[in-house]
C-alpha cells in the first residue's frame, strides 16, 4: 500500500470469496504494474477528433492480451474516412446462468505530450517505476485504471467463482475529444452491444472533497445550452446601475 493510500473499512464482514478474491488482488501486484508498463509504452495519443491518428497499436495489444486469458472479444470499427477507422473494443466472460451485465468501462487514448517538458528518464513513453510511483502519458488518464479492470477480469476468471449474468469490458478510442468515434458511435450504432445494467469507470478524479480512493455514484453527461440574451448589457459588478446610450451626433440620452 502506498503511503497516500488510506484503507477502506467494509460496514460488514467479507465473505470467504471476497476474502480470496482480495488476497489474489495483492498476489497480482507485479501482474499489473507490468500490463500497465507496456500500456504507457504504446503511443495511443489522441490530437483531435478532426485529424486522424491511429490507435490500432493499442487496441490490438489489450485485445490480445484479453484473448490470451481466455476472454471474448470483439472490435466495432467506427469510420473516420474512407479508408481509415477508429476501433472500439468489447470483451467479456458469461456466468453460469443468464442475469444482470455488470460493465467496466475506460477509454485508451491520451492527451498529446511534449518530449522536451519530460525529464530524462522520466519519457512520456517509458512507464518507469520510482518511489512507489510510475510515470508515463496516461498512467492515471486513464490507462492506470483499465489496466486494474482487465487483471480484476482476470482475478475472477481464474478464481471460478461461479457467478450469473455478464461481466464485460467496453473502451473507446476518443474519450479525450468528446467520443464521436467511440461513445456516441457505439451508442448510435450498437446500443444493445454496450447497454448494461450496472458500469463502473476507473477514470480517476481529483474532485474536492474526494480523497483517494473514492467511489463516485451517478455519473453524468454534459448538457449544452444554447443562451440568447436581450435588452442592455452591463456589468455584473454593477447589476442595479442604469445603462445609458447617448448619441454621437446630437449628445441625446
């Protein structure tokens, strides 16, 4: 654990599956930080949704890396062109017997970087680990945090713990500029594909009074309004001031 880690207490006790499941979280360790290692080494950077950069690189290591543990998996390729296209990629397990889809959801594209503001070693690419911390372009945005979902998946695979329903993981290629080809394509174009009834996002947040770690409930989209205004402008400083217009020509009020 590290130091700015603090430990949540559970409101009652764990079960014998939750206990194992845990312990197996803890012997998973190196696991993680190594899947997340090569994800911070592959650029999937994202400079707007108006000029295309492929993230195939990315999308092809996690999906054979999923593959590799035995998960399905399926890719929905969202066109940018005629000949180019952004892939979302869905990967999932099936319990036992039919019940309630549980999804995790992330995005794998990054913000654009500077090489010459990262230090050294420190690359935006290289994924090192220093002090308990490791460094690289998405390590927390958000890469940190699909990686703790895909080895979770595989956590529960491996424990045969039988379960119902779906356990699924959805990631866009565009969360950074808005997600037409991620998001709202899917949405659009494959709803029944990403419905769930349950999602959880490990995108991390700073937000006051959050302390880490933190569970937020009921995330939201953006609402965009459209304002027109009439009448006279004036300042909010002033909001009871009387605004007069006085004529160039004539000196008029």
């Amino acid at each position: 654990m590290l130091p700015q880690e603090k430990k949540i207490i559970p409101s009652q006790p764990l079960t014998k599956e939750e206990e194992q499941l845990l312990a197996r979280v803890d012997e998973n360790k190196e696991n993680l930080l190594q899947l997340l290692q090569k994800m911070i080494q592959i650029d999937s950077t994202n400079l707007s949704e108006k000029k295309f950069v492929s993230r195939d690189a990315i999308f092809d290591f996690v999906e054979s890396y999923l593959k590799q543990h035995n998960f399905q998996t399926q890719i929905y390729r969202a066109p940018f062109s005629d000949k180019e296209s952004y892939p979302n990629l869905i990967g999932w397990m099936d319990g036992s017997n039919p019940g309630p889809k549980l999804q995790f959801n992330g995005h794998l594209d990054i913000v654009p970087y500077a090489d010459e503001i990262w230090d050294g070693k420190f690359s935006a690419l290289s994924g090192i680990i220093e002090n308990g911390k490791i460094y690289g372009r998405g390590a927390c945005d958000m890469k940190g945090g699909v990686a703790c979902q895909i080895v979770a998946m595989e956590i529960l695979k491996k424990a045969n713990i039988p379960f119902n329903g779906k356990l699924q993981i959805w990631l866009t290629p565009d969360e950074e500029t808005h997600g037409t080809f991620g998001s709202l394509f899917m949405a659009k174009n494959h709803r029944a594909v990403i419905e769930s009834d349950l999602s959880i996002i490990a995108e991390a947040t700073a937000a006051s009074p959050l302390q880490s770690p933190a569970i937020a409930i009921g995330e939201k989209g953006p609402l965009w309004l459209k304002l027109t205004f009439f009448g006279a402008a004036g300042h909010g400083s002033m909001p009871k001031a009387k605004t007069v217009f006085v004529c160039q020509n004539c000196g008029a009020e």
